[in-house]
C-alpha cells in the first residue's frame, strides 16, 4: 500500500463516520441535522487529529493540538447562537 494511503482513510473514515452520526442524532432530536453535521464534523476532526497527532508527535503536542481543535466548538456554538437572533 502507498504511503499515506492507511492514514488518509483513517482520517477521512474517522470524520465520515461522526459526521453522519451528528447528522442523526440531530435528527432523532428533530432537529434538521445540519448542526449534528457541524458538531459531529467539528468532533470527528479533533479525533482523527489526535490520532494522526499521535503518530507524528510527543505525547503532550498531540494533546495541544486536540485542545486547539476542541477550542473552536464553543467558538462554533457561540457564533450559531449569535446567528439566530
């Protein structure tokens, strides 16, 4: 296999994968699913970033970088909630 190939489809499968499962508990909520896919996309990234973090880098960078990409959700929530009214 490719180099990068195995990471890509982790990444992209980890992302996938939460994505879709926003989009369905927003729904089952009955809610339109679009911020199911924002949190669950917003979420997924964090994952599959700390999993490639943890592949590239100490221990505790990995650990920087998954606060950085959970800093952004209450951002992201603050920004919706802005936004409705």
């Amino acid at each position: 296999m490719p180099d990068g190939i195995l990471f890509g489809l982790i990444d992209n499968g980890i992302l996938a994968f939460t994505t879709i499962l926003g989009i369905d508990i927003d729904k089952y909520f009955k809610g339109s699913g679009i911020h199911g896919a924002i949190y669950g996309a917003l979420i997924g990234n964090t994952l599959s970033d700390f999993v490639g973090a943890l592949l590239d880098f100490p221990l505790a960078t990995a650990v920087n970088i998954t606060f950085g990409c959970l800093a952004v959700i209450p951002a992201v929530w603050l920004f919706l909630q802005i936004k409705k009214k």
